[in-house]
C-alpha cells in the first residue's frame, strides 16, 4: 500500500481537516506497514509545511505554483492523478469538502480507481478493501469493497481524530510544476474569501437557529452564546431562504453536512432535510417551545421553552464554567 | 446550444429506510420514487435558461439511467419544460456506471451545456457529475451556485473550500450544481402534464460497463438514547451535563 493525502494550506497553514486527514493516512499505512505522501497544493509556510513531521508524513510535496483558484477540477485533476501515477500511490486521500469532492472525482476517473466519498473510520480491512459510508443521506450505512487496484477516499470532516505520530524520516521536495496556461477552460473574474465555509464545516460546536427565533433581530444572544462557547454559528433552510442569515450557514440536506461534537438548535422543528444535515453530531440539543417538535426525537438533551427566556439563561450559565 | 440535464432517482425524502433481507441493500419495494432534490433544481435553472433565452438555446434533453421505473419521472421533466427525454435503460448501479453510460450520449450528440447536481440523496457520493466531465472531455465547473448567459459566455459562481469564485467559461461545459442554482423547484403545471405526452421520450441501449465495486452490507446507525429533558428554569443542569456527562464543552 502506498497513501497519498491531498492537503491544500489555508493562509499559509493547516487547518484541522488536513491534519485530521494525515492522521488518518498515518494510521491507514500503519495498518500494513507502508508510508504516507502527503501533495500540498498551494503555497504553505515554511514552517508550517516542517510542522507535519509531526503527523506522520514521510515525504511532502509542496507545489506552491500549482493553484485552486479558480478550482478548475478537471486539470488539477488530472495533474494530480500524473502525481499519483509517479508516486504509485495505491490509497489516495481528499477531504470531504468542496475541493475534495471535485477533485476525486475527476482523479478516481482518470485513474480508474475505485471511490467512496464521504467515509468517517478506517477501513474494516484492507485485504478485500472494504470501507463504511453513510447513505440515504445518514439513514443507513453502507460497507463498500473497494476492488480496482487503486483506492480514492474522501474524509468526512471531523470524523478522525488528529494524532500526533511522527514517521522514522521527514523529507520536503519542492515541484516547480504550473498548470498549463493555453486554454484551461475557466477564468476567474472575481473571488470572495470567506473562510467561513470551512469553519462551519469544521466547528466543533455549532449553535443554530431556525424559525422559531422569529427574525434576524433576535440573532444577538444566539451569537453571543457562540462567541462564549467558541462555537460557528449555522440556520436552517428557511432562516437563509428568508434572509435573515447569509446561505453559507444553512445546513441541512441540501446546504451543509456537518457533525459538530454538539449541535445547539433553537427554534427549528427538524424536519427529515435539516436532520440529514446534523445527524452526525455526537451531542444535539434542541431548545423549542413546541413539544412536539420532531427534533426533540433526535436530540440527546431538550428544553421545551422560548429562546428569548432560554439564551439568556443559558449565556448566563456557560459565563460561570468560563469563569 | 444544446443543455442536457441529468436525473436520478431516489427514495423519497420523507422514507423510513429498512434493511432488506440480503443484508446489504435497503429495501425500496414500499418506495416512492422522486426526482434528486440536486437535480430538480439543476432542471428548474435549466428551464429558466431556456425561457428566458429562447434564442439561445434551442432545446433541453433529459436524461436517466434507470429501467421502466424511471419513466415517470422522465415524464414529468417533460412536464416541467424539458423538451425531450432519454433513457438509458438498464438499472442504475453505481457512480461510474451512470457517467459511463450518459458519457456515451454526451460525446455522440455534442451537447453544449451539461447540469449534474452535485449528489444525490441515496448513495451520497458526489462524484458522478464530476466522472461524466472527465468521461466527456468537457471543462467542469464545480460546486456551482449560479449560471447564467451573456453574450454566449456563460458566468458561474463557484463554491470552494476558501470562498466563492465568480468564473466565467465558454461552452462545451459540464456544471455540477448545488443549492442556490434554482430556489424553488419548478412543478409541472396541468398545461405542461399535456404537452409532455407528445414529447419525445427515447429509451436507448446501454453499453458494456461493469463495477468491480460492491456494498458488501448494510446496516441503520445506531439507535440513540430518547432525549434527556431539561426544564427550561433549570439550564444550569444542562451546561453541567454537556460538561460532565457528555463531555463536550
């Protein structure tokens, strides 16, 4: 087996999920007594580039001339699957997220590996190669063998646990290589960084609102209690559609998947597309003053009351553990 | 131009999912079949281009990979605008499998402008749009929460890990489509369910394309525990059980 993990800085360093991601190659190569590759694509910081020693990466490639932006997935794709091919990598690993996704995609199909997008654990055995994933947007999960001689897997975001776990030897090896500039199908007219995509995916604690809040004036506590607890914050479909909270905070089916270590819900009935999108949090509580409110089925903890009695309290008692 | 969108479908949002009795496949024999959610939308901004620029693009095919099943839904694309359908008739097994099949279409009909949306609610995968651009050859805009037409240049925005792109391509193009493409998606209107009738619906032959994959099982999540309720007077002992119990702030 030989890992290759997809890693692209962000300001210069790495985010959670790139660490997250080398440990899982780390432990993936362990489990046969192989080594990980890690191709950064983009410009790193020297010194944060040095600091994945510490995550088990062997060999890093950096290829700083090499560019997502614009994210133009078929010739990066294809870049990268020539990456892999030289590295006759076996197992190649992306992050779930927007860049991930497109990019394996384009990979696995230039490559004619086998793919499974969207896995939380380590294989349940490399030798048939098989792997679990979530289906039916989080109602079931599926165990899928994985036979083509190489593998493309894409890592849910918080679902493995960053280690600490240095290899025998650490090396750089810094590509000069540029995307071809004639005709690469896609121009960039104008870019918004909002990092703020990332971090909602990546949050650890998410404090959501929906309906029940009854208008974006009422938002003031809820961010205040998110600021306290470190937290992202996020809304339901009809809280964006409405335009009380900008699109990128929507979760649900068709806006963000994510699986916070605690997901705070205020004021949202959970419907079927909001629970698909929050379902992989390991604690939910919903606060509703409703009891009838579906969400309250899948929560872990739940307070039937009003959010404007409710945040306040609630603000109160987490300043106190704060102290 | 030519727009070819591409529908799946899937289970119903609202089903409850029960494993079927080989232990590795859900049991859908209760299922009521919709149109993608993704895809729905792909096909409502499709239809929008095509009213809105009727000088522009003179057609819009749908197509599907599925068996007689998939006929209904077909015909309610046809419904809501599309002026034309195919159907690869063989059952839809897997990611590749699909892009193989539509690839073929693709690349034998020349089309112009191709919508995918982005995943699909049974297996999740969000590879599939991305397999047929490469398949096709075509250029592929990722993520895309916008499209639209100036001067036979098409504008799109894409969603990237470290924000959103304004990009500008000319077509051929493939566009895997996201949420904010289209808000609500269309519904066939009772004039529409009548001119579908006499559209083209065409079922084509597959070709030769097998997975060396397979689900091997699969099983629900674990049950949760029901839901510990906390009065609202007493929010105190909430913040000591997310501190103390589970452990999480």
């Amino acid at each position: 087996m030989s890992v290759l993990v997809i890693i692209e800085p962000f300001e210069g360093g790495f985010r959670k999920q790139m660490l997250s991601m080398l440990s899982y190659g780390k432990a993936l190569a362990g489990l046969n007594g192989s080594s990980v590759t890690a191709l950064c694509i983009g410009e790193a910081d020297q010194q944060e580039a040095q600091k994945l020693a510490d995550y088990g990466v062997t060999k890093l490639l950096l290829a700083p001339r090499i560019t997502t932006e614009p994210l133009n997935a078929t010739l990066i794709g294809k870049w990268i699957a020539e990456k892999a091919r030289a590295e006759q990598s076996t197992v190649i690993i992306f992050s779930q997220g927007f860049n991930g996704r497109a990019l394996s995609g384009v990979v696995a199909a230039s490559l004619n590996a086998s793919l499974a997008t969207g896995v939380f654990a380590l294989p349940q055995n490399t030798d048939p190669f098989e792997v679990k994933k979530n289906v039916f947007s989080g109602k079931a999960i599926a165990t899928i063998q994985l036979n083509n001689d190489i593998k493309v897997l894409t890592l849910q975001a918080n679902s493995f646990e960053i280690q600490q776990d240095p290899a025998d030897s650490f090396k750089i090896v810094q590509l000069e290589d540029s995307l071809p500039a004639d005709n690469p199908g896609i121009e960039l007219i104008s870019k918004d960084k909002q990092g703020g995509s990332a971090r909602l995916t990546e949050a650890e604690i998410v404090v959501s609102g929906g309906r029940g809040m009854r208008g974006p004036e009422n938002w003031g506590a809820l961010e205040e209690l998110a600021g306290l607890l470190g937290a992202a914050t996020a809304c339901s479909r009809p809280v964006s559609d409405e335009g009380w909270r900008p699109h990128s905070e929507h979760v649900g089916q068709t806006g963000k998947i994510i699986a916070p270590r605690l997901y705070i819900a205020l004021g949202i009935s959970g419907a079927i597309q909001h629970l698909a999108g929050v379902r992989g949090s390991k604690v939910i509580v919903a606060v509703n003053k409703d009891p009838e409110a579906t969400l309250f089925q899948a929560a872990d903890y739940g307070v039937i009351g009003d959010h404007k009695e409710v945040l306040p309290r609630f603000i109160e008692e987490v300043k106190k553990i704060k102290g | 131009m030519k727009i070819l969108v591409c529908i799946s479908n899937v289970p119903d949002t609202t089903t409850s999912i029960q494993i079927g009795p080989d232990g590795k496949s859900a049991d859908l024999s209760q299922v009521k079949w919709i149109i993608n959610p993704w895809d729905e939308l792909a096909l409502t901004r499709a239809v929008e281009l095509r009213e809105k620029h009727g000088d522009v693009f003179e057609s819009l095919t749908v197509i599907s990979v599925g068996e007689k099943e998939a006929d209904g839904n077909l015909r309610k694309a046809l419904a809501v605008g599309a002026d034309r359908a195919i159907r690869v008739d063989t059952a839809a097994t897997g990611n590749f499998q699909v892009a193989h099949q539509i690839a073929e279409l693709v690349k034998k009909e020349g089309f112009d402008l191709v919508l995918t949306g982005i995943e699909s609610s049974d297996f999740n995968g969000s590879a599939t749009g991305f397999i047929l651009g490469y398949l096709s050859g075509m250029p592929v805009a990722s993520n895309v929460s916008s499209l639209t037409v100036e001067q036979g240049k098409i504008t799109l925005v894409q969603e990237t890990d470290s924000g959103r792109e304004t990009v500008s391509m000319t077509p051929p193009l493939l566009a895997v489509v996201q949420k904010g493409i289209a808000i609500e998606p269309k519904i066939p209107a009772m004039r529409g369910i009548m001119l579908a009738r006499n559209k083209p619906l065409d079922v084509v032959q597959a070709v030769e394309y097998n997975s060396a994959d397979q689900i091997t099982a699969m099983e629900l999540p674990p049950p949760k525990e029901a839901c510990k309720m906390i009065d609202e007077d007493n929010i105190g002992e909430l913040v000591q059980l997310l501190q103390n119990e589970s452990k999480v702030i």
